[in-house]
C-alpha cells in the first residue's frame, strides 16, 4: 500500500462544472453523493487499491468479491450555495464505526469556507449469503492508515 502521507489520498480538488448544477445555477443535492463516492474511489485509488478489490467486476478473471461494502445511509449538510466554476477542497474523514461498517465523512471548502458536508456509511456484507461480516483487510488497512492523519480513533 501506499507509503504517502494520508493528505495525498484524503484531500482532493473538483471543480464544479455546468452538468452538475440545476436551474437556479447551483449544485443539484445529488450531486453531494456522487462527488463523495468519486472522492471515496479516487481515494482509495491513491493510496494503492485497485477498483478491482473494492468494486463488483464481473468482467475480470476472479472478479468476484467475499464482501459487499453497500451504503446504508447517507446524508448531506448545504452550508453556501455551491456555484459553477467553483474550486472546491475536498477533505475525506473516514472512520470505523465497528469490525464490519465504516462512516466516510466528506467536508467541502471553497478556500477558507465551508460549503457542504456529505456522510455514507457503508456496511460490510458476505456478497453471497448477504449477511453481515468483517470489512474486508484491504479497507481496514486504508482506515487505519488514514486515521495516521486525524489521530487514531479507538472502537
């Protein structure tokens, strides 16, 4: 995995861009989700895990996954409008709730302001009996090296 300091996999840049604001000429909610998700893979993606061990692929050899990580809630927090063309810093927060769930937290700062908040809590389940189980080792290795960056959080 990746010997980096956790900023370089924890804090990213987006600018908005036309398609993903609405009439009024401000970010769609939904878009707060999909960004947070991106954040997560592209996150995930720096420190050094293929989409491949995170992410359903039926069409790679062995592609099938042991552990399903679903969202199962999500909700976000609008603070300022967020407008087309802005440069917005992404801060990725991720906890461990417990041995099988874990909560991102994702904080959007257009320079020195915060403008949203978007959380997903993902569950780890068995992609076969769709039980709950462990997360999968790949994702507490991330977890707990990105913990290096807030300070280690006891469950």
């Amino acid at each position: 995995m990746s010997s980096l300091s956790p900023q370089n996999w924890l804090l990213l840049k987006r600018v908005v861009r036309f398609g993903e604001t609405d009439a009024a000429g401000v970010m769609h909610f939904h878009q707060i989700f999909r960004w947070c998700h991106e954040a997560w893979e592209e996150s995930l993606e720096k420190y050094g895990l293929r989409a491949s061990q995170v992410f359903p692929n039926d069409n790679e050899v062995g592609g099938t996954l042991e552990v399903f990580l679903p969202i199962v809630h999500c909700h976000a927090d609008f603070r300022l409008p967020i407008k087309n063309g802005d440069q917005l810093s992404l801060k990725l927060m991720p906890t461990k709730i417990d041995l099988g769930s874990f909560e991102l937290k994702v904080l959007f700062q257009r320079g020195d302001e915060d403008v949203a908040i978007g959380v997903l809590h993902h569950l780890a389940i068995n992609s076969q009996t769709r039980k709950r189980c462990p997360l999968p080792e790949e994702i507490n290795l991330w977890l707990e090296a990105s913990s290096v960056q807030f300070g280690l959080r006891p469950l």
